[in-house]
C-alpha cells in the first residue's frame, strides 16, 4: 500500500486506514478531512443521530440536491428544504418520516 500523509497521519498499514481503496491501492480517508476554506464559512448541518455534515456555507446557487440511502433520517434534507432546495431521496424504505414540499422521493434502491 502507498503511504498518505495528511494533516500528520501515515497509513502504512490497511488496518490503520478506516476507508482503503483497493482498486488504486491507497487509503481514502486522508483524503476526507474537512479544509480549510478561504472566504467561506462552512456549517454543520443534519441531526445529531446522523453524525452531521460539514458542508461549505454557499447555497445562493443550490437548487437540487440528491440524497441517496436515506433510510429514516432525514435532518440534512429537512435543512436542504429550508434552504428552499429541492431533495431529491432514494431508498429502499415504505415511507418517509415527513412530508415536505421540497422532498421528491422515490422508492428506489442503488447498488453495485
């Protein structure tokens, strides 16, 4: 495995790495660690069961986002739909928890 360093860690070793990309051989999760951004703030957002997302605070120009997986927590669409962006969610689930006008969701499942 290809050594990454990043903000001072090393991932020698695929036990050290939590994400590994076996296909290009080196460890993702380096790669993952929020920036710092020039000129922009970024905010946390979605429930607090959901871990939050760490997103840049620039949504003038959002106007669709795409939710994969959403299973029942739904704390970053329902800020998404407050930002008057349309979410469109895709999951295996019977129902969503809550309506929303700005909700479009479908039941669809995804994978490899």
């Amino acid at each position: 495995m290809k050594n990454i360093t990043n903000n001072n860690i090393k991932y020698k070793r695929l036990e050290n790495c939590f994400l590994y990309n076996k296909e290009e051989d080196y460890c993702i999760y380096p790669l993952l660690i929020p920036k710092k951004v020039i000129n922009k703030n970024s905010t946390l957002l979605g429930d607090k069961n959901e871990g939050g997302y760490a997103l840049l605070d620039d949504f003038d120009n959002i106007k669709i986002a795409y939710s994969f997986g959403i299973e029942k927590v739904i704390g970053l669409n329902k800020e998404l739909a407050k930002r008057n962006i349309d979410v469109y969610m895709y999951d295996t689930i019977n129902s969503l928890t809550e309506n929303n006008t700005k909700f479009l969701w479908k039941k669809i499942g995804f994978s490899g």
